[in-house]
C-alpha cells in the first residue's frame, strides 16, 4: 500500500496494524472513544485481523493491560491516555484538541476501508462536536449523498416515539425528564396516544414545547438556551439503528458507562438496538433523578452537585449544560466523580492534576482518572470526605 501523503506517525501504525496477528483494543469510557474502536473493530474485522476490544474506565485500567506480556505479532491499540504507551507495538489515539473518532477514521481510511459516516458522525456528536463541521464535512457530505442523513425539525432521539425518547435523553434537562408519565402529560396537547405517525409540523411542535419548558424551568441557566438549540433540528439517519445522529450518540455515550459490550457491539453495527434501549433508559433515568435530587454547591467558577447515586458522567454533563451558573462542574458520587466544562479545552492535564492533588490530601484514596474532550473523571476511596474531593478540584482548576 502506498504511504503518500501520511505522516511517518501514522504510516507506522498503518503498517503495523497491517502486520499484526491479533490486536487489543484499550478504550475510554465514553461515547467518542467507543465510537472510534467500533471504527478500527469494524476495519480490523474485513481484514479477517483477530482481535477483541475492552472499555477500560481509567487511565490505570488501560496501563496495566498495556504492560500485559503479549505474543508476538501483538498489537495494542490505546483510545485515550496510558502510561508508557510508547513501545512499538502500541498504537495511542490520543490528540487532545481532536475527537478519537476522526484519529480513528483517518487510520481506518488508510487501512483501505471506508468507515460508516454515521457511526463516525456519532462519535463526533458525542464527544461534543459539530457534525459536519471542519475535518468532518466529508463524513456528513458522504452520508447525506448515501441517503443516510435527513434534516427535519423535531428533536434529537434515538427513538420513534418522543415520550419514550424525550424522558430519557441525557441531551436536555427538563422538569419532565427521567419521568415518562410526566413527559407524556407534558406532550399532551401534541402526542396523542402511541401514536408515533408524525408530519414536520408536529414535530416543530414537540420543538417548540421542548424549548420552551427547558429554558423555562425553574434552575435554568443562559447556557440552556444555546445547548437545547443544538438538539433542535436533528439529522435523522433513515437507514441507522437510532432515529436521530443526536440520539445514536446519547445511546454511545450511555452504553459506554452502562453497558460496554453493548456498545462495543453497538458502534460496530451489530444489531443489538433493544439491548442497547434498555441500558440507555436505566441510564438516563438514573441521571436525571440524581441531577433533581442532588445538593449543589457554588463556588468561584466551579457548581458541585452532590448524589447518593447515578452515573456521574452524565450528571456533570447535563448540569453543565443546563443547570450550572459556573463554567465547570463537578458531580460526585460514591467513590467517583466527574468534571465537565463549557470551555473547549481538553480536561485530561486537569483532571491528571486534580488526581495528583487529591492523592496528596488523601494518600489512602487509591485515586485513578481518566479526561478527554471537556470531560474528567476520578475513582476514589467511598470513604474520603466530599470537601476534600471539592478542595483538590479548586485547586487545580
């Protein structure tokens, strides 16, 4: 295969991959990153390449199975940051200004395969990017071109029917949310019944309520406005396993914490979309319970949400989004929390930063980490006190 063009970095891994006799795929937690492995998973798989794939939650999980004693002609192959990943049999997709899935689908390309757009355009959704913006114009381009993607009004779900889909995304924050006999008592002047047969009128409608109750609520900050705007319009994907790209990435993002094997399969294009419903329901129930029934705390340039119990990175995600007065937010829970921010600089030197700190204020914490995009997240001792968790936080930010 011809390397012009390609960097010596990125015909170096090309080669490598090409060669290898079974590869290890070490990813991150999150929508972007599972989105990228499906990518290579689904590449690696027509080259008839053996391989297997393992979300790993942290940087510490991922580093301890890179330094694993490998057969040779293996190859790993790193989504996110882990320590020593610099051997040459290890590949680490890892830009810090840039999502994993478009690292991912320039390797993929120059493997010689074409990469499903709307898997890619997902991953870029969920890791908070803009679908056919910059880099990724050519992705939406080819998928429109294909048939794979529509404009309509409406919101982003992944699923036919808005009470179903509107109850538990993770995308917006309303008073209904997390509740489906409220989002269907809120949608009752537009929904009527199971029905789910709707014209673009009725859809600019359950828009228009939609907008109007998450901008409106009571908690709700300048911020929301312009982050349920980004969930107004949605590109639908006629042909995919979601209604809405929106959508497909809030069931990525969801799978990747609640059900890894799920969403390993998921974003591989494997039919497991009923599996992947259930876990994405659980999961953005649970967040938007925990985001209503938690303490928060104001701090200069930090909101704290305090929860007995919920996926931490949602909550951090949606009170950033929707709720916080603050540019960054930290939510913790029972042994874990997460940071999100409104800033577009990576977290992943902050969050290394914060794990450092909090490690010296509590050496018994046994802390780990993990940060892309926007994004941290910290596993700790259950026992180590919240203000210590708050005081490490503050002081690296």
């Amino acid at each position: 295969m011809s390397t012009e063009g390609r960097s010596a970095e990125s015909a170096s891994a090309t080669n490598t991959l090409e060669s290898a006799g079974f590869v290890r795929l070490l990813t991150r937690a999150d929508g972007d990153a599972l989105a990228a492995s499906g990518l290579l998973a689904s590449a690696l798989d027509d080259s008839e390449t053996p391989f297997q794939v393992t979300v790993a939650p942290t940087v510490a999980a991922r580093s301890k199975r890179v330094h694993r004693p490998a057969s040779e002609g293996d190859v790993t192959v790193v989504v996110g940051t882990a320590d020593a990943a610099d051997a040459a049999d290890v590949i680490q997709l890892a830009a810090p200004d840039r999502p994993a899935t478009l690292e991912a689908v320039d390797l993929v390309r120059d493997l010689d395969v074409t990469p499903d757009p709307v898997v890619a355009l997902a991953g870029i959704v969920a890791s908070g990017g803009e679908p056919g913006a910059g880099e990724s114009e050519w992705l939406e381009t080819a998928a429109r071109e294909q048939g794979l993607l529509e404009q309509r009004p409406g919101v982003a779900i992944p699923t036919v029917d808005p009470v179903d889909g509107l109850a538990h995304s993770t995308r917006l924050h309303a008073p209904w949310s997390g509740d489906r006999d409220a989002t269907r008592e809120a949608l009752a002047d537009v929904v009527d019944g199971d029905h789910t047969d709707f014209d673009p009128e009725d859809h600019r409608a359950i828009a228009s309520l939609v907008a109007l109750d998450v901008v409106g609520a009571d908690g709700a900050t300048d911020a929301a406005a312009k982050t349920i705007g980004q969930a107004l319009q949605p590109s639908v994907t006629p042909d995919g396993p979601f209604e809405t790209l929106g959508g497909f990435a809030d069931v990525l993002e969801a799978t990747a914490s609640a059900a890894p094997g799920t969403g390993v399969a998921l974003a591989m294009g494997h039919d497991v979309r009923e599996r992947a419903l259930e876990g994405w329901r659980e999961y953005g129930r649970r967040a938007q319970v925990a985001l209503r029934d938690g303490s928060t705390g104001r701090y200069d340039g930090l909101f704290v949400v305090g929860i007995d119990d919920g996926p931490v990175d949602a909550i951090a995600r949606l009170a950033v989004a929707y709720r916080s007065p603050e540019p960054t937010v930290l939510a913790v829970g029972d042994g874990e929390a997460a940071i999100a921010t409104r800033e577009a600089d990576s977290l992943g030197a902050t969050v290394e930063a914060v794990a450092r700190e909090l490690a010296q204020r509590a050496p018994e914490a046994d802390v780990d980490y993990d940060g892309g995009q926007r994004r941290g997240y910290l596993q700790f001792d259950p026992d180590v006190d919240e203000t210590t968790i708050i005081a490490a936080v503050r002081e690296r930010l």
